[in-house]
C-alpha cells in the first residue's frame, strides 16, 4: 500500500516553512511529538516538576515499551538517556579493557566513538584497530573474520556512518562476531538508523546498540537510547553512579539495578523522554519497512538527479544505500553552497574531514554537502533541489 506522503506532510509543521533535506541531522517533528512535550512542560509549569513526573509516569513508561517494539528486545534491555553519544559512551566506557586486549572498529566511525576509542587506548593500554573496506566501501567481513582473536574484546561498528549513504551489514558482522568472536562484545551505532530504517537487534546480533531520537525517528533533541542485552549486563561496569542507577544498601557497598536504566542517571527531561516515546510509536504507525523502502528510493533518486548535475560528483559508498546523500561541486566551497541553499529556505549541512577522517582523508575529501531525505519529503522537492543546485554551480 503506498505511503499517504501528503498525510505525514499535513501532520508535519515544518514541510510548508522549509524544504527539509537534513533529516540526518535532525528531522522535523510530526505534531504528535510537538504536542506531546508541550502539553508536559505546560503541566509542569502548572502543578510542579516532580508532581508532573509522577502524574504522567504511564506515559514516560510507554517510551520503553515503544523502543522495545522498535528494536525487538524487552522493555528492561533498554535505558533512555540524553543523546546518542552519551549512550555510545556508557556503553563503551563499561567495557572492561586492559593491555593487550584488542578494539576493532570501521573505517567509516564517527569522530565522538573515535576519540574515545583513542582516549581509552591511551589510558588502558588495549589497542584499536580498523577493519578493512571491502571494494564498495563497507566493513569487509571476511576481514574482519580473519582479526578476530581471543584478545578481542569488542567490536564497535556504525550502521550507518554520518558522512554518507553506505549501510553496513551489521548482521552479517554480528554472525562472524558470535560465531567466531571468542567472546567479544559487539557495540552498533544506530545513531543514524534508527527510524530509517528497520532494526532487530536478535537478527543483528549485537550486545549493545545506540541511537538518538532527533534523527530519523523524528522525536525532540535531547533524547536517545541504549540496548544492553540482559545476557552481557554482568559483565559491564557503568563508568559513573547516582542513587537511580544503584541503591546505597549499607554504609559500604550500594548494588546496581537490575535492568539496563543502571546506565541512566535520575534527572531527566520527561517532557523529551515523552516526546521519544511519541515519535517511536508514530514511526512504528507508519512501517519501518514502509519508510524505508520510500526513504531508500528517494535517496536513490536524488543521487540519480544530481550526477547529471555538471561539476557534481556524488561520493556515497556501499552495496545498500540508504537516506543520506553526499556530494561536491566543482569550484564551490561545500559551506558556501550551504549558506546559498538556506536562503532559498533549503536545509542541508556539511560534513568535515575530522568527522569521519579514516573514510575521508584517503579519498582526498576535506568537506562534502550532506542532503539527507526521509518519507515526508517528495519527488518534487528533489527536483527543486536539483534545480537550486545547478543554478548555483
């Protein structure tokens, strides 16, 4: 059944002030989420903080239940904290490394999960170490199949990388890393998949599995979540503590929770953590098969469209390509081209070298233009982009 694109456009605020080809940076919200974090924070400045919190806790609850569909993991695998990073970070930060044990990532890792890859290499004496690209620019398996040792003690992989279409196979990685992983933890970044298209942590195989709610999910800035799988939450130490990860049980020892909200901290922003919720179950309402397959073809599209563009050169990777279309123009500063676009209220952003510097760098790339697409965007707008582009190269 074809998706009702002018429906989520009327529902969207957003689609009649501007042409919206940032979604991978933060997509514009249905107004079910809008209303549903305005309608929080009015009765918080109603009734009070705390009393607000606790009338309306069936909903802030509701959150979990929504990613657990999401991702098809059980409510109590999941913790809902402030932004992807942050959930990127508890997760790896809890790892236990020394020296010795091995960290094997992607090419294509996004500059946050890399330093602090770095920092942690520097502190515990383990070692990071890239897994080559196969000749479509994604993780090459089979590679990575031959890296994997007894020393290995994770391997971390972004689903889709910030800086382009490519999408990795994270399930067929996820059956070389159980199969033959020796025990190594595997940690996905879902930042930008998340909403995209669909996701099922049982078939990818992952232990660990972040994500944010401003990107593809289309929820309020502010908000993300981690999957801990119920199996491994033994064998991870959260870098830090309050009193709503753990209970002080006696004046020398506390004890952690049960579930993965040990990775939570106790003050949040419930309006948000609502608005998450509201905006996962309205993706779910629409189909991620659904979403992905019109998402998917959009890009597909404005990849088509803009290399018959003169002095455009397209410079996404990857077997499968997904929403996020990258390009140059011959003689245009990728910023300029930027600011020329928001005066014709067209939204895109750039990505730099450092963001992604193992992938860039050897292609001889120090900024791109990032246009990225999701379901309410339309054909017509494509082509109103393609025509704002080639007027200005």
């Amino acid at each position: 059944m074809p998706m009702d694109v002018q429906r989520a456009r009327a529902e969207t605020p957003g689609c009649a002030e501007v042409l919206h080809f940032n979604n991978a940076g933060a997509a514009l919200m249905p107004r079910p989420v809008l209303e549903a974090v305005t309608e929080h924070l009015e009765l918080e400045a109603r009734i009070g903080g705390y009393e607000a919190a606790n009338r309306e806790a069936a909903r802030w609850e509701a959150t979990y239940d929504a990613i657990a569909r999401l991702i098809g993991c059980g409510r109590d695998e999941i913790a809902v904290v402030e932004n992807a990073t942050r959930a990127w970070d508890m997760a790896f930060y809890a790892v236990p490394l020394g020296p010795g044990d091995r960290v094997l990532t992607a090419r294509a890792e996004y500059v946050s999960n890399y330093l602090a890859l770095l920092q942690v290499a520097r502190r515990t004496g383990a070692t990071v170490e890239v897994v080559p690209s196969d000749e479509m620019g994604q993780v090459d398996v089979e590679a990575l199949r031959r890296m994997l040792d007894g020393r290995v003690r994770l391997v971390a992989i972004t689903h889709v990388p910030t800086n382009g279409g490519l999408v990795n196979p994270v399930e067929d990685i996820g059956r070389v890393v159980r199969d033959h992983g020796h025990g190594a933890l595997y940690l996905v970044d879902a930042c930008q998949s998340a909403g995209q298209l669909p996701l099922d942590v049982t078939r990818i195989g992952c232990d660990l599995l972040s994500a944010t709610g401003r990107k593809f999910l289309r929820g309020p800035r502010g908000t993300g979540f981690l999957y801990v799988r119920r199996a491994v939450l033994e064998r991870l130490e959260p870098p830090f503590v309050d009193l709503h990860a753990a209970t002080w049980v006696a004046a020398d020892r506390y004890a952690w929770r049960p579930d993965a909200r040990r990775f939570e901290n106790w003050e949040t922003n419930y309006a948000t953590k609502i608005g998450l919720g509201v905006a996962v179950a309205y993706a779910l309402d629409w189909g991620l098969e659904a979403i992905w397959e019109r998402g998917r073809a959009l890009g597909a599209l404005l990849r088509r469209r803009l290399a018959e563009v003169p002095g455009v050169r397209v410079h996404d990777l990857g077997a499968v390509k997904g929403c996020i279309v990258t390009f140059t123009v011959a003689g245009l500063d990728p910023n300029d081209l930027k600011a020329a676009l928001l005066q014709r209220r067209i939204n895109v952003t750039v990505s730099l070298v450092e963001y992604a510097r193992l992938d860039m760098e050897p292609r001889g790339l120090e900024a791109m233009v990032r246009a990225s697409v999701h379901y309410y965007n339309t054909e017509d707008e494509v082509e109103r982009f393609v025509t704002a582009v080639r007027a200005l190269a």
